[in-house]
C-alpha cells in the first residue's frame, strides 16, 4: 500500500523525470507550459525528478512561474540522488570524497588537470573540474561557457569525440577506483562511484509502496545517464526527444486516461 503521505494522490504511482532535455531545454528554463503540466499532474499522482546536475542548477531552471523544485515536487532527486529531498525535507546522504578518499582524489584530479591543459579545444573558459557532493564534473571547454559556446562545443565534439577519448582514457588509468564516468549532457561529463547512477535515487522510493514508478529520460541509450534508471525493472521507461515530447506523453498516461 501507498504511503500515507501520497494516498490522497487518485493514481497512486510515482513519475520521475530526468531534467535536461525532459523537463527542460539542456541548461535553460523550463516553460511555463511545463510547469502548468507539472502542477496538474501533482493532483494525480506523485511526481520527482532525477537530475544529474547539482540542486542550484536544476533549482533555478525550473523556477518559473514561482515554482519551487524542492517544495513543488514530491522526491527531488539531483546528483542522481546523491542529494535528496523528500517533500521539502531532505534525506541523508553521501559523499563522493568519502568514498575516494583525499589522496586517491587528488591523483585523480591531477591527472584529469594535466590531460585538460594538453587538450586542444577551439575555445577554453573557466571551471574545468567542478566539485560536488556525490560525483564530479569534468569539462574541457569549462562551466563558464555561454549557451553559444555550449552549442559549439557540443558540434565540436561530435565530430571529435574528445569527452569519448578523455573517458576512456581515464578508465583505463583509474580502473582500481571503481569508479563510472557518464557523458550526459553537452559540454562535460560526470564522474561518480560505480552504482551512484540515477538508480541510486530509488532507494529513496522503494519502500514507498507504488504500484508503478514511471521514468522520462531523453539519453535512455547506453551510454547515456539515463539508461541504467530506464531500463531497471523498478521503473517503466520511456525515452522522449523533448520537453514537448515529455508534455504530449504524460498528458496521455495521466491526466486524459
Ligand atoms: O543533463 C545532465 C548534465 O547536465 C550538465 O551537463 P553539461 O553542462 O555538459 O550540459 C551537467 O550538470 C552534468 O553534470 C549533468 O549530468
């Protein structure tokens, strides 16, 4: 049965999102058509989202329209879990130094610092190695690149696969850390302990009692940060291509059925 917390809830199952590209255009606002969709699901059902960005980031693209992501969602979920919140309260949680320790980090950060200063990009910016609680992210153009310059980057990169190459580079290098390098949106990729993907966010939930967890994700392939969540047998997956996408599908299962 259903927690309390969610039995008022008419379908008593549990929807996740992922962020970018799902909920919102990558590293931009969410419409407020979204956040209107958003609203009327929460009547039915509940609703989360399972975000590899850092809670600031996913907080300020969906706070449109005074829209709140720790109090307006049921479970936020950011750094695939790794900093939870379950109706506005957060959860425990872990630490991706913790588990590394100061010194195996530190091999690896310089590693990855050498590496980025050999690279040749077209364009390099600021913020090449961002730390955060349960992952870090690696970028060779840097955070501070403007929308433009993502845009670019990510053609670039296309092309050239560096990302690709830097991964597996690592991954052959650090293959004692047990650590999972995951290549998810345009301009970095994030580096966490084997298993901290975005189905650790369902430990979070499993104890709730739905009678189905629902996952949207837009890099539900393999290799994308999506895939392990969508193709877990707690979840049903579905892969969207956008935002759009995401509206048209949830409008159908929830809210016209
Ligand atoms: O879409 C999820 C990813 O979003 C950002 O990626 P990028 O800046 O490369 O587009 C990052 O926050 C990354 O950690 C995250 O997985």
């Amino acid at each position: 049965m259903v927690s309390s917390d969610f039995a008022s809830r008419p379908i008593k199952k549990l929807v996740l999102f992922d962020v970018d590209d799902t909920l919102t255009p990558a590293r931009q606002p969410a419409s407020p058509e979204m956040i209107t969709l958003l609203r009327e699901l929460r009547e039915k059902v509940t609703i989360g989202f399972v975000g590899g960005s850092d809670l600031p980031k996913i907080s300020g693209q969906l706070a449109v329209a005074g829209f709140n992501a720790t109090q307006d969602f049921d479970f936020a979920f950011a750094e695939n879990g790794l900093t939870a919140y379950r109706l506005g309260k957060e959860l425990p949680s872990q630490s991706f130094i913790k588990f590394l320790g100061e010194d195996r980090y530190k091999t690896l950060v310089n590693f990855i610092l050498h590496y980025l200063a050999d690279m040749d990009v077209p364009v390099k910016r600021g913020t090449f190695v961002e730390f955060r609680n349960g992952m870090i992210n690696v970028s060779p153009i840097g955070r501070n690149a403007s929308i433009q310059e993502r845009h670019d980057f990510n053609a670039y990169d296309k092309i050239h696969k560096l990302r690709a190459a830097f991964v597996s580079t690592l991954q052959d290098k650090f293959a004692s850390y047990g650590l999972t390098y995951s290549i998810g949106g345009q301009i970095s990729f994030d580096i966490f302990p084997a298993g901290w993907d975005k189905t650790y966010a369902l430990r979070h939930v499993e104890a709730e009692g739905f009678e189905e967890i629902h996952f949207f994700g837009d890099k539900t392939f393999k290799g994308g940060n999506d895939h392990e969540i969508y193709e877990d047998p707690r979840t049903i997956g579905h892969t969207v291509e956008s935002p759009l996408d995401t509206m048209r599908i949830c409008k159908d299962l929830f809210l016209n059925a």
